[in-house]
C-alpha cells in the first residue's frame, strides 16, 4: 500500500507544485476537485469524468447519509466501488451542508442535530458520527467535522465558533481510523479576522492533519476579502501539507489562490452552470440560451477539445437548451469540467516552469476585463 | 457513391436477413432505429448511440420543423452533421406527429393545418412541404406524408383516409429530390380491412418506392390485432424492397413481426422507458425505482455487456432514480438500447443459421410467461 503522502515537487513565489499520494491514486497539484454530491457528478458518465482529466472527485456526507444511507453504501462495498470511480475520493464533513440546506438545527457542544430536507427527519451530527460515516463511505481523504462560520460574524461570535471548530477538530482526529493511504484533514476558521486565523492554524497543527484546509470563504465575502485572508492563512500552516480551499471557484478566483499558496480546490460551479447553460471559455463565460447563438457555427471554444467543443456548434447547443434536451447538461458539464482541468494543467505547467506570476497576472487581467460575463 | 439498394441475403420462413447500402453507410436488417426526436437521442451521446450497435436512427420532421426549423439545420450542415450522426437518418414525414401532438388541425387534399405545440403558431403541412423539409434536413430515407388512419375507423374512414394517403404517396414521390444513396418509402394504411390493405399496397407498389412502411399499428388496436393484419400485409409489397413497420414495439412485438416478414422497426420504447426508470430484462422488464432493488448488489442484467450493467448494482441505479440524478436515466437508457440492438444482433443471427421459428417460439413464450412487467 502506498503511504499517504505529500511532496512539494517546486515552488514559484509562494505558488506549490506538489503531488499527494493515496491509497486510491495520485493527485498532481494544484488540482481542482469536481463535486459528486450523491454519488453522480451530475449528468457525466464516471469514464467522461475521468477523461476531462479529473484526478479526485467530491462526495457530500451530509446527502450520503440521507439517502442512501452509509451502511448502505458500505454494504455494497464503499462510495469508490459504488459510483465506479476507483481514483481518489474527498467527503465532506456534512458541517457545510447542515448549515446551508438543513432546518431546524440545534448547535451544542456536542453537535449538531436537524432535519433532513428530504424528509424532516431528526438527526443528530457530531464530530465522532462524521467520522464514522466517511469511514463507512471509505473516503480517501476525510474531512474533520467544523461549523462553517457564518458571514458576517462579529469577532466574538467567530472566535466562539472557530473555537468549537477546534474541540471538535481534535475529536476528529481521535475518532479518525488510521488506514494506510487515507488522511484527514483539519479546517482552518476565523472568518476575516487574522488573528483567529492564527490561533486556528496554531490548534490545527498541534492536533496534526494530514493536510489543512481553509474553511468560511467564499460565503458571500467577495474575492477580494477572500484574498486579503489568503495573503497570509496559507502560510500559518505547514509547508509540507497540502492546503485545500473549500468551495472556490471561479477561475481567477483559482488562479489567484494558487498565486497565494493553495493547492486543491472544489466547487459545484462548473457542473451546476453546466446544467444551467453557462459555459466557461477563455476569458469569461458565455449564457448558450441566448438568442446570439441561435445560429452560430462556432464551436462553444475553438481551443478545447472536449465533445461539446469539437463535435458540436454553438447553435446545436443552443437548441439543445432551448428543448430542454439532457444532452444539453451533459455537453455543457463535460465542457465545464474539462476548461477546469485545463486551467489546472496550465496552472501546474506555468508553476513548473517557474513562470506563475506573470501566468496569473495575465489571467487575470483577462478574466477582469471581461468581467462580468461576457458573451464572446 | 453507393446506390439505394436492399439485399435479401437469405429468408427462413416469411423472416428476411438483408442489407440496405445508403449514401451514409451500410444497415443490416432486421433493424432496430433509436428515435431521436428533436435531433438528439435523448439522454445519449452519438457515440453512445454508436456503441449500443445502432446503425440508423430516426430524426422528426414534425419536431425539427419547428424547432430549431428545417432552414436552420440546413445551413449548419444538415442534420447528419448537427447532431454529429453520420451514420444513415430516416425521418418521419409529420403526419403522425401532427395528430398525435398537435392541436386545431384541419385536413383538406391539399394538406394539413395545424397548431404548432410549442408556440401555437399555425403552420400547414403538405406532402411536398414534407419532402422540402426532409430534403432540407438531409434525411438518408424520406417517409412519404400520410394521414395515419385513427384506430378505431369505419370502413369507410379507413377508405377515404387511406385514398388520401395514396394520393398524398404520389405526390410525395413526385416531389422528392431523387440523389444517389438516398431514399423515400410509401406507407401503405388501410386500418384493419383487408382489402383496403390490399388496394393501398397495389397503389404504392404502382408509384414505387425504394421500401414500404406499414403504417397505422401500433395504435392502441393491440398486439393480436397487430399480427393478424402482419399476417398478410407484408406479403402484399414487393419481396425485393424492405419493409418498415412504424413505431413498433416491444421486444415480443419484434419478434413476432420479423417472424411476419418486416425489416425495420422504430419506437420511443427503450428511450422513454429508461427515462422513467423501467428497464427491459431478458423475460419481461422490471422497474428499478420500486423498492425492492435498494440494496440489491446484482447488475440490472448479467448477461449484458453496458456500463449500467458491467459497472453498477441495481441499488445503484435505484439510488441514482430516487434521487433524481440525470446519470439514472443515462445509463437505463443506454441499456435499453443496447437491450434492443442485442435482441436485434439475436434475430439476424437466428435467421442466418434457419431456426428463427424455433427462436421466435421461445422468445414469444417466455415474455408472454412474463408479462405484465415483472420484478425479476
């Protein structure tokens, strides 16, 4: 078995290249994660997920344990064997999603008990069930099991919270099944203010993670606080240990996170858009339901070369949406993912070639001029 | 170019092993025809399609006209080239579409009038229309326009209806735009009356067509009824030209008519079906969202070589359906398609080695043994 174990391979200015091995795969970083909420990446085949040259892919605690339930899951042999994606797998610890999508909830020391959305029943979430569940799911990478802190927060409301996130980090770790080629990673709270961030980087590296993730951004702060955070969290923790961003982003919002030391990150945009219509190309995003493209020969990005892209032309996209045709979703989701995955090989190669900055400065010079979406 | 050309290689009984050259490729028959109504295989990519063994597919003009127009796709390559399927394209004229779908519709000589589903937009629809259309889509096999005589009818609606429809079969082929490897073929109606079977298909032979539908099936008069017109119909068209059996039906329905001497089928059966969640199984079909396959560890079919079945459990796919998630009705799509190309693979190779009788006789006792739809 391989150890789980990460090795910073360069870096350029405060940019990681790295590799992380696992029990189910390596991931070269930076990597991006796509999100497999309940078992799916929404609307792709898991062999079209792998061929967009994703590496890792989410799975959500909290609607796992809803349905079909993690004994379920374990039963027929873990999520990896269960959804046919035998690379490596993130769960979630179920904290984020008790807070955005549940009703009902009651937060105490001990942990969180709420109703599900799906039936309303009562259900009770504590660091040592969370664990228990990513076990039974058999994720690679487990995620401690945090409160996500609201934004806005006053100071004392997010050093109250932080500071639970800490106790029930270190009961993580305690209830955490040592596997070889599995890890656990802490998250690291405080909301915008640095020094929580500093006595939660100081918490999390006492407990001792197998990698560190910066918890309580984009929550509706904007990228630019985000940014300010990330000036100076990243380096509060380890240098040998991954640092994962949870929940981002945007592309410039990746590329300028990676320009400030993150290494892994996730978000449901590229898929959700997908199934929305809106499609990432070089320089901004374009809405395919627009009327503009009713005609158009074009492929959707004449430099990609996933399905949507080399079999297809804008106005056959178009149409797909407009009739409301699942094979709308699907294009548009393998597209999404592949632009992604794309951005991360180019973001890799720049770091390699010692050339990130002027990588990411022209980036995001690009994507802001075009900002907001523009229609190319 | 290649020719238009059927090639009966061998018969057993009244069954018919051939082979249809067109100008986009080479069909052996009998054959089964995914429908595609509105230039997408629903839930499936083309090369999806492609790997169930699909060879030809339907497109509907009645759909393609008014979404995204027949223009439209002209101007963006033709069909063949907006949905990227080069392979063969046979597209229904309208005329079953336009009274099954839409509303206000008034018949005369020179056509019909009608409701557009969509916007309600009036539209008129006539053979030469048709033919333009199918022309414009690039359609490898055009289907003539005809009125599909309403099940039940009189003797003397069945009568008119169908003169009508012979009329219309003339100035249809009048109005095609005969191009080398390309195709039109009359339907012959007639309801349940034999003589008015037998009169359309003197009418039609008499015009000439490069194959034959049998039209009017399938309409709500049940599979008995079915079979006893396919009892003689059949041999009522010219032995040297295949023939085409619209919107049929289920696997046993299949069977029984290659047993009655048809070539080709289409139905939104496998499609529409995985969309809801019933899958066709060796025997009958089973329903996997009902309870029962929630922690079943079986593939949907072990005999089966598709991603539902070689890559995931029952309880999988039952998830996926409770769940909601697009990839449930990707992958029972798939299967019931590739179900249908196998039983299709099945046949041909049952009337090559002469024991289709004996093939169709089992076949046919052990679904009626099964049905209604059972839960294996």
């Amino acid at each position: 078995m391989t150890p789980f174990s990460f090795t910073l391979k360069t870096t350029d200015g405060k940019a990681r290249r790295g590799r992380l091995d696992t029990a189910h795969g390596p991931i070269e970083t930076p990597v991006f994660m796509p999100v497999g909420t309940v078992g799916t990446v929404k609307a792709m085949m898991p062999d079209s997920v792998r061929a967009t040259g994703a590496q890792i892919i989410l799975g959500n605690t909290y609607h796992l344990m809803l349905r079909p339930g993690a004994g379920q899951v374990a039963a027929l042999g873990g999520l990896h064997k269960f959804m046919d994606w035998p690379g490596p797998i993130l769960t979630d610890s179920g904290g984020f999603q008790v807070m955005s999508l549940s009703k009902l909830r009651k937060i105490t020391e001990e942990g969180v008990t709420f109703q599900s959305h799906l039936d309303g029943d009562t259900i009770h979430l504590t660091p040592e069930r969370s664990m228990e569940i990513q076990h039974l799911l058999d994720s690679t990478i487990t995620m401690a099991f945090d409160e996500c802190t609201p934004f806005p927060a006053t100071y004392e409301q997010a050093a109250d919270s932080m500071r639970m996130s800490m106790r029930w980090a270190q009961r993580s770790r305690d209830a955490f099944v040592a596997r070889e080629g599995y890890g656990i990673f802490g998250i690291m709270q405080g909301s915008v203010f640095r020094d929580l961030r500093e006595e939660s980087a100081a918490a999390l590296t006492r407990t001792g993670f197998n990698g560190y993730a910066v918890g309580g951004l984009a929550v509706g702060e904007g990228q630019e606080a985000m940014f300010e955070v990330l000036d100076y969290a990243p380096g509060l923790l380890p240098q040998d240990k991954p640092r994962y961003l949870m929940g981002v982003g945007t592309p410039s919002d990746i590329v300028g996170s990676v320009l400030r030391g993150i290494d892994m990150f996730d978000c449901v945009m590229p898929t959700r858009s997908g199934r929305t219509g809106q499609a990432f190309i070089p320089g901004g995003t374009l809405n395919i339901n627009n009327a503009c493209h009713k005609a158009d020969p074009r492929p959707l990005d004449d430099t990609c070369d996933c399905p949507a892209c080399t079999r297809h032309s804008r106005a056959y996209l178009h149409h797909l949406f407009k009739a409301r045709e699942i094979l709308g979703c699907m294009l548009l989701t393998w597209h999404n993912i592949r632009h992604y995955q794309r951005l991360m090989a180019d973001i890799r190669q720049a770091i390699e070639e010692n050339r990130y900055t002027n990588f990411a400065h022209d980036f995001l010079a690009r994507e802001t001029a075009h900002e907001p979406a523009t229609e190319a």
